[in-house]
C-alpha cells in the first residue's frame, strides 16, 4: 500500500479522486498525485478512503460502474455527505485513451478516473452527473424490473436453444421455458404490486397515455429520477434518444443516438412499436415522418424522443395526458 501524500497540493483546493473497483479490492488516485493506494472493497477500506479525504475539500469522486460492485461504495460516500458521480465504463476508458494511457491496469485507471472527477466537476451542466441514492423503494424497483430484463433473456436464449436441439434434450428445454414462463409472471405481478404500493400516482398518471404498459412505466420510474426536474433537450440526452451530430468542417455526417440509459431508451423503443399504433398524437406525427420520406426506424427514435419528452413535461406539470396540448394545429 502507498501512502498519499496531500501536502503537494495546494492547500483549500478540491480534491478529485478516481476509485477503481474490483470486487475483493479497491484502488483510488487523488488527481495531480502521482500516488495510487489500495483497500479491500468493504467497510473497513470505504472507511480508509473517507479518512484519507477528510483533510481538504472534496471537489468530486468517479466511481467506474462496475455491474454494481460500485453501489455500496456509491452509497457510502454520499451518506458521508461527499459527491459522487457513477460513470459508464467506455466513457471513462474512451477518456483514458484520450489522455494517452493505452495500457490499462488498475493504478492507471485510477489515475484516469482522478483527471476524469476534474473535467466532470467543471462541466456547466451537472444534470445526470452526480448519484443520488435511490430511496428504498425506488431501489427495490429497480432490482425488479433489472430481474425481469435477465429473466426475458434466459428465456430467449432457451427458446434460441430449442430450435436447433436434438430431441433428447427438447423435453428439458422446455421444461425450464416453462419454469422461466412462470418467474416472469409471477415478476410481473410483483411490479405491478409494487407500483401500486409505492408509486401509485406517477404510475396512473403515466399510464393515461396509450402505448405506456407497466413494463414502460416501471423502468422510466426506477430508473429516471430526473424526470420533471430537466429541460426536456437534456432528458432526451440522458436516455439516449438525442439525436447527435457527426460534422467536421464542412461535411455534415448522419446523425445517429448512442449512449444514455441504454435499458430505458430500448423499453422506449420497443413499446413504441404498439404506440404509433394505438396513439392517436404518436401514430399521426410518426405518419408525417414517414410520408416525409424518413426509414422506419429513425421515425420510430424521433416518435421515442417526443414522447419521453412529453412525460417530462407531464411530469413536471403533474398533469395526465391531454391528447389537445400535443396535437399541432391544423
């Protein structure tokens, strides 16, 4: 272990640290400090990292998602009352390559993920940037509907199985379709129960618009806190469904969406595919891209991107769906 040494800096100036998580360990860097000092990922090392930085400000600390590894760290240090900001993993290698650090180990990430806490604290819009602990019961949702995501797959992946098993392994097969048949139900109904305890009004609300079902409802409200309290440009953005430009100098690329929330904008875009059916306001304006000349599938993103827009809005208003205010004049 290395220790780290805070005199180098200037004294009242914050301090950004970059945490790599690993699951028996951690290793964090305090940025402009050569240093990097391990811990165990557990209390005893979480408390060693909130000691360390008890000394000075703490400007921001990224935590590298790390299939959840990171959330009781996450969970710790805001409790402690220090800011945190949760990153994407490729965003954070994608800015480490940038900086020139092409190998990769757990010292260098860390040293990346210090420079990353500085150029994130110093962004004007801070929307999206820093983790809030979810209250109990938006954390308990959460684990649900993630459960049913995993449940949807096992089963595809069985399904994919049977059509080219032989027949020795048929009756197998489909028994556990059967068995994962019956835990989505069952999940299903869990969700639904769980809405109806703890989020009974955003849920109802939600679902005044056609082609929102309690699949849509429950990932927007476990996993959009945001909803309501962001411009509607900047929510689009963090679901992923903004579109981005690709231009360099004169050329003008395509615009594509990437990034976000990547199971909220794939929930947006699935349902979407009953709503410019069923939708009155979604099925005329993805009629009008259509005849405009646009794939099907940009019309299908640009149909999703309205709509989450729309909930914003609704969210911030705390109002149901009114078919009139988003029904362009004739």
């Amino acid at each position: 272990m290395t220790d780290v040494t805070l005199e180098t800096a200037h004294a009242g100036h914050p301090l950004f640290v970059g945490v790599d998580m690993a699951k028996q360990e951690l290793v964090w860097n305090i940025h402009t400090e050569r240093a990097t000092v391990s811990a165990p990922n557990d209390q005893a090392g979480f408390e060693q990292l909130v000691a360390a930085l008890q000394a000075r400000p703490v400007g921001l600390i990224v935590v590298e998602a790390t299939g959840g590894l990171e959330r009781a760290l996450a969970t710790y240090l805001v409790s402690r009352g220090l800011p945190v900001a949760v990153v994407n993993p490729r965003a954070a290698r994608d800015f480490a390559r940038g900086l020139g650090h092409l190998a990769k180990n757990d010292s260098i990430d860390a040293r990346a993920l210090a420079h990353y806490a500085q150029t994130l604290a110093n962004k004007a819009d801070q929307t999206g940037v820093r983790f809030t602990v979810p209250e109990l019961q938006q954390e308990a949702l959460q684990a649900l509907v993630v459960r049913r995501a995993q449940l949807l797959n096992m089963r595809t992946a069985e399904k994919n199985r049977l059509g080219g098993a032989i027949r020795v392994l048929q009756t197998s097969i489909r028994a556990v379709i059967k068995t994962l048949d019956a835990q989505i139900d069952q999940i299903d109904r869990d969700i639904d129960h769980h809405l109806d305890t703890h989020f009974k009004e955003q849920a109802r609300r939600l679902e005044t618009i056609k082609g929102v079902g309690v699949t849509t409802c429950a990932t927007l409200l476990a996993f959009m806190p945001e909803l309501g309290q962001t411009a509607g440009k900047r929510i689009a953005k963090l679901v992923g469904l903004a579109p981005l430009n690709r231009d360099s100098g004169n050329s003008r690329g395509k615009r594509e969406i990437w990034g976000g929330r990547s199971m909220v904008r794939s929930t947006l875009y699935m349902a979407m595919l009953s709503a410019v059916r069923y939708n009155p306001v979604l099925k005329a304006f993805h009629g009008r891209l259509i005849a405009a000349g646009k794939p099907k599938k940009v019309a299908l993103v640009a149909c999703a991107h309205k709509r989450i827009r729309i909930i914003n809005a609704m969210s911030r208003t705390g109002q149901p769906w009114n078919e009139q205010l988003h029904t362009p004049a004739t």
